[in-house]
C-alpha cells in the first residue's frame, strides 16, 4: 500500500497548476509516496491517484460553524488536581469558570474540559467523580453567557452525555472510542462532532516502552480505520476531527517523527487536530523542566503544524498562541490565503 505525503508550501511564489491542500492556507505541487518498505519517493502532484488527489484537496467543511481556512485555537481546561501542567489550577468551580471565560475573551475558539488527567501513569476516574467537575461547570458556563463552543474532553460516554446535557458542542476522545464503544453510539444519536485520537495503551502504562513498525503509518492506518469504524455508527466524516496523539504512548522521536510527517493525515479527509501544549519532550529538547515554561516551544511547534496545514490547535496559552499566529499569517500573507 501506497501512502502520499503531500509537501506543504506557503510561499507566495506559487507555482502553476499546484494544489491547494485541505482547501486551506497551504498548497503543494510534490508529494512524498511511502510504503511500508522504506520506500520513499518524491512525485508531481498532477501524479496523485484521483480518489488520493480528492482526499487531500477538498475543502473541508466547517467544524462547528468555523471555517477551517485559517488556524484555529482550542483552549485547555483541565479541571483535575492531576494534569501535568495545570493539575489543580482549576479545580475549584469559580476558578475554572473564570478561567474558561477568560480563554474565551483571549481568542480561544473551543474551551475544551477535562475532568480525568490523562497524563503519563494517570489512574482512572471513577464516573460520578469525572461528571461533577465538568457537567456542572459546563452549565456554570452557559449559564455565565458563554457562546464559544465548549468541548467534553472524556473517555467516557457517561460522563460525555452529561456534559452534552449541560451544553458541551462536542467531544474529544483521546481513546477513539476504544475504551467504551457506546460513546460512538453518543455522539451519533446526538448529532455532535468528535475528535478521535491515537493512543499506545492507556495512560497508565502508555509509555511503558511505546513501539511502532513505522510510527507515521502505523498511526495513519489507526486513524483511518477509527474514521470508518466512526462512519459505520453514523457520524459523518465532516463531523471527525484526527488527532494523531503527540505524547500519547510515543518517545520523543516518535512524537518528531509525526510531527515531521503530519501532512500525511491530510489525507483522511477530516480536520485535523494538533495537541502538543506543554508537552515533556518540549521541555527535553528546549531546556525548560516546568511545564509552565514550555509556551516558547509550544509556539514553535504550533507554528509548524500549521505550517503543515493543521487546522486546530489544542493549547493552554492561548494569547501568546494567538499572538504568534498572526505574526505568521501576516509574513505567509494573511489570513485565508
């Protein structure tokens, strides 16, 4: 099996004839072919196999009622005593309300709530536990006049139907319905969009030695066999987001290895995710311990996921992230170019 790569561009010099990709911001006229024995091939875009060309070209829709022709920012709200960056920040009701209005105020496009930590050796949560951080702040939220749309970030279909209830707009699950099925059922019946992450494992053990015959393909053809099995309960692949799971079950060359490669998933066909906040390996490689030092390094990888074509970005600084976003779209040309 084929896999094509294409090789994202920016720069106003825009050659005849090249493709825009993902009906965004990007454009390419090359594209890398990969298979699974090492192969690795540069060909012209107008060599694309059609249905291949299609996938990677299509504008994609609008994912709750944005227009994926610029970057986009999903806030993170973590309302657990756990996280790895935030853990217990906001666990207190008022604090974590405030904190979500002010993401809002700072460009933030969803608010994405967690209430289990899914960090490296995290244990679960049980359910009544995960319900009340998040469903009563949800409604806490809506109920302050919140309008921006408001993510449930669970593994759980329980805990996501509350949330649902109390005005959440959408799901993110970082187990891609792997840990409970009946959440794919959920989001189906209720007609909401969802993002559907890869994960090695579950956090408890995830980076418990992670390997992969070739991590890029391996996390590609998880991905797309989440998006059919997501199609065949009745969610419409405009309504999927990907995610490939930076950090989740992955070393730091594996999280480099996708991240170098992350044009590849354009080829799914949905919008497509990005969660690198803050992340260990940020830290590692800039020299920074505490995660609340990792935003620098945090921008630079935004910037080079978008660079790529990703449409959203999942951060928790989110007036810096703005910030550097249109620094870039005013040098690659403004916003949706």
């Amino acid at each position: 099996m084929d896999y094509f790569r294409p090789i994202a561009m920016t720069d106003p010099a825009r050659p005849e004839g090249a493709l825009a990709l993902a009906g965004g911001w990007c454009w390419f006229d090359r594209v890398e072919v990969l298979d699974r024995s090492g192969r690795r091939e540069v060909i012209a875009a107008d060599e694309l196999p059609e249905d291949r060309r299609a996938a990677l070209c299509a504008r994609r829709p609008d994912f709750l009622g944005m227009a994926l022709d610029r970057p986009r920012i999903m806030g993170v709200l973590n309302v657990t005593p756990d996280s790895f960056s935030d853990g217990g920040l906001y666990a207190e009701a008022a604090r974590a309300r405030d904190r979500a209005l002010a993401m809002a105020a700072e460009g933030a496009e969803i608010i994405d709530i967690g209430g289990e930590s899914t960090r490296p050796g995290a244990a679960d949560v049980p359910l009544a536990e995960e319900t009340e951080r998040t469903a009563p702040l949800v409604a806490a939220l809506r109920q302050a006049g919140l309008k921006t749309p408001v993510s449930i970030d669970t593994r759980k279909a329980p805990v996501a139907c509350a949330a649902l209830d109390a005005g959440a707009s959408m799901v993110n699950d970082v187990s891609a319905f792997a840990y409970d099925a009946a959440l794919g059922h959920l989001v189906a019946a209720r007609g909401v969009p969802v993002c559907l992450m890869h994960a090695q494992g579950v956090p408890a053990t995830m980076q418990n030695d992670p390997r992969y015959a070739d991590v890029l393909l391996d996390v590609y053809d998880y991905l797309a066999e989440c998006v059919r099995e997501a199609e065949a309960v009745g969610i419409p692949r405009s309504s999927i987001m990907v995610d490939p799971g930076i950090g989740f079950g992955k070393t730091q060359d594996h999280n480099l290895a996708l991240l170098r490669g992350l044009s590849l998933f354009h080829g799914l066909g949905c919008a497509i995710l990005l969660g690198v906040s803050r992340k260990r390996f940020i830290g590692t490689i800039g020299g920074a311990d505490e995660a609340a030092r990792r935003g620098p390094g945090t921008i630079a990888l935004t910037l080079a996921g978008i660079a790529q074509g990703v449409q959203w970005h999942r951060v928790h600084d989110i007036g810096e992230t703005r910030q550097a976003i249109r620094l870039w779209q005013a040098v690659a040309g403004g916003e949706g170019r």
